[in-house]
C-alpha cells in the first residue's frame, strides 16, 4: 500500500506551489485537498501546498484527515494529532529511516508555517524526499529533492521531528 501510495504521488511531481496566506479555513479544494482526492488535472491546475500533499495521499489509503476546525489539514492540526497519538520522534538526520517516514517542521505563525516532506528514495546518491514548497512569494512546485539539502537549507537543520509511515499512512 505505501509503495502504490508513493508511486501516486510521484505523479503529481511538477505541480506549483500554491501558498496558503492565512484565510479563514484550509477546507475549501485546494491548496489543501481534506475532504478528497480531486482529479489529478485539477490538483495541477490549482496547485499543492506541503500539507496538500500528505492530505491527499493519506486520502489515497482510504484514511480521512484528522483535526478539526477552520484549520483541519494543516501543517499545525499535522503536529497536534500526531503528538496526542504519541508517534512524533526527535529527527535524526544521521538515522537510516523507512521509505514513507513523514518528516515534520512544526508550524509556528503565518511567516513560519512549518513543513511536511515524505522519505521516497534511499539509495547510493543519497536519501530523496518527495514535497511541495516555495518561497515567500509562493513560487514553487513539487517535487524531488535530497533530503540533506532541504534538512541543511537552514543552518542548524530545517526537520524537529519524524512518524514512521505506519503511524500516519496506512
């Protein structure tokens, strides 16, 4: 099942960024996709954002969103419903992870929203991560991308914190 879910979304690679710039709720169609999953057109019409993504795979698995609230689907209500489940561990840059551990920046305000990438690929170039980002003017897409590079993009490391693919995926 996460190998099918992986390979789906693989299929989305190249589909912009959408950057959310705090409305009133995450539960309209996009960026953040909580109540479906919509045609693949769509979603690359409309774009992702990071917690879009993990929405609509997690979807993919026959499993809803969690949270609840104007926000349910976000970066924020991610954190929260993993730490009251008790699966959140500290990230380790130098551990050997499973494919389709989850890897989590907490959401601290609107300018700092936090991040979601997935493990896809570990192999002799190195661990790949699979994510939606952008900058701050929302330019962006999803893509692949070495996790060390995106972990190191920040001085001191970009990731707090880990959940194995069985406590979140499937």
């Amino acid at each position: 099942m996460i190998s099918n879910t992986l390979e789906y979304a693989k299929t989305l690679i190249g589909t912009k960024y959408t950057l959310w710039v705090g409305g009133k709720t995450t539960d309209k169609s996009y960026p953040f996709y909580v109540n479906r999953i919509p045609r693949r057109c769509n979603i690359k019409k409309y774009g992702i954002n990071c917690a879009g993504l993990i929405n609509i795979l997690r979807l993919n698995t026959g499993r809803k969103i969690q949270g609840g609230g104007p926000y349910r689907g976000g970066v924020l209500q991610w954190y929260q419903f993993l730490r009251r489940r008790g699966v959140l561990q500290r990230f380790d840059f130098h551990k050997d992870y499973p494919i389709g551990t989850l890897f989590i920046r907490k959401y601290r305000n609107e300018f700092n929203q936090g991040h979601l990438a997935i493990l896809i690929d570990k192999s002799s170039s190195g661990k790949k991560i699979i994510h939606a980002f952008g900058n701050k003017y929302g330019k962006g897409k999803l893509c692949l991308s070495s996790l060390h590079d995106s972990h190191y993009s920040y001085p001191h490391g970009y990731y707090e914190y880990v959940v194995m693919p069985g406590n979140w995926l499937v």
